[in-house]
C-alpha cells in the first residue's frame, strides 16, 4: 500500500495535512520530528508540518537531517520549508504573513504546480520565512511580502512552501497536494474511508474486551456518533449514555438531546442534572483556561458520581468520549503544539485515565468532516449529522468574564486609525479573547470597527490588515447596533443571570437563522456574551462563521437586512447595550472566545 509520512513539528494541522493526503486515496501516517531516517525507509513521500516556533528559536522542533538524504521526494510546509532552507544553509528571517494572500507563480513548468493558475489565493500562517534559499534550490513562487514563498530542488527532490495548502483556504491547495502525492511520489490511490471504519471497530472491540462502556453524550455531532459507533459495535446492553445537563446548555437543549435519541429508537440514554456542580466548580474564576480546566475537571467528578448513583462496578465499566482531533490539537496534545485552549476532554484528570487504559476515543483521529461521514455510512439522519456544532462547557466558554474594570492604553493606536482610513471608527477594546496566530496561542484585544455601510468583503480585508500589523489585535468585530461610545469592562463571573439572558439571545439568533433558511448555509453560529457595558447593558457579538474541519475557518457573510433585523431584535432584551458581529477568520480568531 502506498504510504506518505507527515512529520509531526508542532503545527495546528500536521494531521490535517494527513487527513487531506488520505482524501486523495493515500494512505498517510503522522509521525513525531524525533523518528530516525532509517524508520521512514518504506515511505514513498515525506510531508513536513508547520510549527509554532522560528527555526532558531531555543527549543524549536528538529528533525533527523538524514532524511534530506533518502532520495525519497520531501515538501516542507511553514515551519517545514523555513527549516528544509535552514539546515541545507538557507537563511531565515522576519517576515509576518496571516490570512488569505495573493502568490504568484514563478516557475510555470514546476511539477509541483502543474495545472494551476500562474496567480492564485494561498493561506499564511507564519511570522518567520525564507530570505536566501539553499544553493541547488530555485524559487518557484512568491508573495507581495515573501521573495521565496515556494522553492525546489528537482534533482534532490525536495520541494517547500510557505503557505499552507492543507487548509481549505488555499484555493489550490488540494490540487498541489495531489501533484506532490500521486504526481512526484507516484503514489497509487489503495485506501478508502471504509476500512478505516473497519480498524476502528476492530480496536474498540480489542480495547473494551468483555467490559462495558459509560459514554458521556453532549448531544453535539462528535458524541452522537461515538454513541451510535459504540451501540452498534457492541450492542446497546453494553454502553449506558449519559447526558450531563452542565447548566451551560443552550435553552432547553438537554430536553431535546433526549427527544432526538428516543426519535432514532436509543433507549440507552439517561440525563443527569448537574447544574449546581459545575457553577460551584467554575466558581468566580475569570480567566479562559482557569474555566476550562475547572469544568473538565468537573465532568469527571460528576461522572464518577453518576457511576457511583448508579452502581457500576470500575473493574466492568470504561470511560469513553467523543473526543475528535482539533481538541487535542488545541489543547497541546502533540509534541511541540502550542496549547491554544484546554477542551473539557483534555485537562489531566482525563490524561490519567488514558494512560491508565480506563478511556475509550474511538473517533479521537478524526476531523468534523470526517465524523460526519462516518456518521452517515452509520446511518444517522442529517438532521442530526449536520447540527452546529456546541462545544463542551457550552456557553461557558460563551459568556466571557472579568476580574475589574480595566482601562486600555493602546485604544488610540496610530496604526489602526492609519490602516481603516477616515471612512472607518475604529476602536480596541479593554477585553481579551483567545486566538491562534503562527501556530502559537495568543491572548489579546479585539478591535471595534464602526462603518455607515458594511460591506464584508472591503471589512473582511481591513480585519486581516488589522491583526497583521498590530501585534495586541487578535479580533475584529463590526458594530450592528446600540452605543459603542462610552464602553467600560466590567467585573463579571458565570451566573445563572447572566447564562440565562445569553440564552435568550442564543435562542432568538438560531430561530431568526431557520425561520430564514440560512441555519444550514453557516457551520456554527456561536453568540457571545462580553462584560463591556454601557448605560443599557452588556455586549452581545455574533460569530456566525463557515468551516469544515474546525481548524480553519471564514466569518460568514450573512445577507445585511437580515443580520440588521436580527441585531434590533436582540438589542431590545433587557441588559443588552451593544451589538456587534466578528469579521474574524481562523486564525488569529479562534472560533471561540475563550
């Protein structure tokens, strides 16, 4: 079977980079930077990943520089192609490049580009790139801001790029990807999504053995699939579903997590009310991962109550989640990831029971796309397959606190009054969220723009301006409705007051969204509730955006009169005083604020 070998260097999508070379028909297997040359013999091609250090930054990934020398045909990605010219004596330098990006094609008879466009749109990631390229190497492309955006050895086989052809941005990235795999590695297409489901049951059935599996069920479309996956694997006498009602639920969402699984005939789900637990456990902590970790921590505890209430013995019993790639990714999970967020279903209690074999991931390789395959070919109705997406602590993560009030020096930055012009306000905001920028997590301020007429496309352009040039930006929201004058931050913690009036407002946008057709034409609409008040109240922002993988992702550019109409309609709730929607891709935004 043909076989491509990512290397793993710390990059957000090292295994995104696999999961799009087995689209391809490919089989692709993510290994660690620490693997010896020798081990990677039967590959026909190497990938490289991106990462979120510099090459010459202390503790930056290294890889075995022997496999420069396997004859095997190599593309380095980002931090791959920055340090495929470094070790073969290259230079690198200063040079910051996020978003969407105009590259254009130098080399034209390049195989590596055969059959696109001389110019096309590419996807950066990165602050450090080529300046010199190694002797033997000739560029192949290049960007208004890097020289040396694409380069090769044809003789050596060893192919970089700077951009990031895996993500979905890329607007011929599979294209190139394809002309690496099946073009220069000459690989034949030998593997399908079908057996790889059957590896997956095979390894649930060898890891559970004659035990039984306690599955926690969100009701999201990761646990919906694990539940099915696993009833159907083991048969329902053998996995009990347990759906916690955490008190982050959107309204009356446990209610119809459990009326959706009795419609599908499970019988095997069972809800537990736990909404006291988890506001004690969150307690008056403010900051994001303070939060996070304190109801990951808390999902465990309940769970060992429920299987306490319910009497089932440990030695018969395995934990199992629903857990997919991007949560531990973003978690830090691989060797040299950056942590982006803590996921309920990766603080430390859940990493000792993995290492104590007590839990069960059987969809922990794959990305949202994928899962939502699987869940069809298990025969799964699209109503539940194609929800949006809820994340775990639910409007936990939704409802962003504060410690005190706090007064922002950089409010009047001459960079961004420079960048949005005279037609545009422009503002920063004294809150924080987080974000993901070269890899590497940041925690920094968004920027308020106030427009007379919005056009996303021309904001859409500023936003990527803005968190470029200015370092403290990781954000940009449009104001839609209400006084952005006179905002202050002010201390606020999670309470039932405050979960509540954010579910009105989550409540109202998603029925606005169905009662226009528009629910499925976003991949989530998340509402966010920000201490930032004026004389009316708090600060609601809208965050529909469009996704496949949840590793990247583009701000939806829903129709204006609605977005308009939806935006009066939530500023009319008691204790909203503003609000705005976040022109924001991902990254430097993460699709949640905290």
């Amino acid at each position: 079977m043909s076989q491509i070998y990512v290397i793993d260097l710390g990059g957000q999508y090292a295994h995104l980079i696999g999961n799009r070379v087995r689209r391809l028909g490919v089989y692709a297997e993510v290994r660690s930077n620490d693997c010896k040359a020798s081990d990677l013999q039967d590959a026909q091609g190497i990938i490289l990943s991106g990462g979120p250090k510099g090459v010459k930054e202390e503790g930056a990934p290294e890889i075995d520089h022997e496999i420069f020398q396997l004859g095997k045909p190599v593309l380095g990605i980002c931090y791959g192609h920055q340090m495929m010219a470094h070790y073969l004596g290259g230079e690198i330098g200063t040079e910051r490049e996020y978003g969407f990006t105009d590259f254009n094609i130098s080399k034209k008879d390049s195989q590596l580009f055969q059959g696109l466009d001389a110019k096309q749109v590419v996807w950066n990631n990165h602050g450090d790139a080529v300046v010199k390229l190694p002797i033997g190497f000739e560029k192949t492309g290049s960007t208004e801001t890097c020289e040396f955006e694409s380069m090769e050895n044809v003789e050596q086989k060893l192919y970089g790029v700077q951009f990031h052809p895996e993500v979905s941005h890329s607007e011929h990235g599979m294209k190139l990807l394809e002309n690496f795999v099946l073009g220069i590695c000459k690989c034949e297409k030998d593997w399908s999504i079908a057996n790889f489901r059957e590896r997956i049951e095979q390894e649930i059935k060898d890891y559970v053995g004659a035990q039984k599996v306690f599955l926690l069920v969100s009701g999201g479309v990761d646990s919906t699939v694990c539940f099915a996956l696993l009833n159907q694997v083991l048969g329902p006498e053998r996995v009990y579903g347990l759906h916690v009602d955490s008190g982050f639920m959107r309204q009356d969402e446990s209610e119809k997590v459990k009326q959706m699984f009795a419609e599908i005939g499970y019988d095997n789900l069972h809800i537990y009310d736990a909404k006291n637990n988890f506001l004690k456990a969150v307690g008056s902590a403010t900051e994001p991962e303070e939060k996070r970790r304190a109801i990951g921590e808390e999902f465990i505890r309940v769970a060992a109550l429920a299987t306490s209430d319910l009497e089932l013995d440990p030695a018969e019993w395995i934990l199992a989640q629903g857990t997919i790639y991007p949560d531990t990714i973003e978690s830090g999970g691989s060797k040299h990831a950056d942590r982006i967020k803590t996921h309920h279903n990766r603080v430390d209690g859940i990493q000792k029971l993995i290492a104590a074999g007590k839990l069960l991931e059987p969809i922990k390789d794959l990305y949202k796309d994928e899962v939502r395959e699987l869940g069809i070919k298990l025969g799964l109705p699209e109503e539940m397959i194609y929800r949006h997406p809820f994340p775990g602590p639910g409007l936990a993560v939704r409802t962003l606190c504060a410690q005190q009030n706090e007064k922002l020096k950089i409010k009047n930055d001459p960079t961004l009054i420079d960048i949005v012009g005279p037609e545009i306000s422009a503002q920063i905001l004294p809150v924080k969220s987080v974000g993901v920028q070269g890899d590497a997590r940041s925690y920094a301020h968004p920027a308020l723009l106030e427009v007379t007429e919005i056009d996303w496309d021309k904001l859409g352009k500023v936003s990527v301006k803005i968190t470029n040039s200015i370092r403290e930006v990781n954000r940009v929201l449009v104001k839609l409705a209400g006084d952005s004058e006179n905002l202050e931050l002010q201390a606020a913690t999670l309470t039932e007051d405050r979960l509540d009036l954010l579910r009105v407002a989550d409540q109202l946008f998603h029925d606005e969204l169905r009662k226009a057709g528009l629910y499925h034409e976003v991949w989530q609409a998340p509402v966010v509730l920000v201490p930032l008040v004026n004389e009316q109240g708090e600060t609601i922002v809208l965050r529909p955006i469009n996704s496949t993988e949840a590793m990247t992702a583009n701000f939806a550019k829903l129709p204006l009169d609605f977005v308009k109409k939806v935006a009066a309609k939530i500023l009319n709730l008691k204790g909203i005083g503003l609000v705005a929607y976040d022109i924001t891709n991902k990254p430097p935004g993460t699709i949640e604020w905290e």
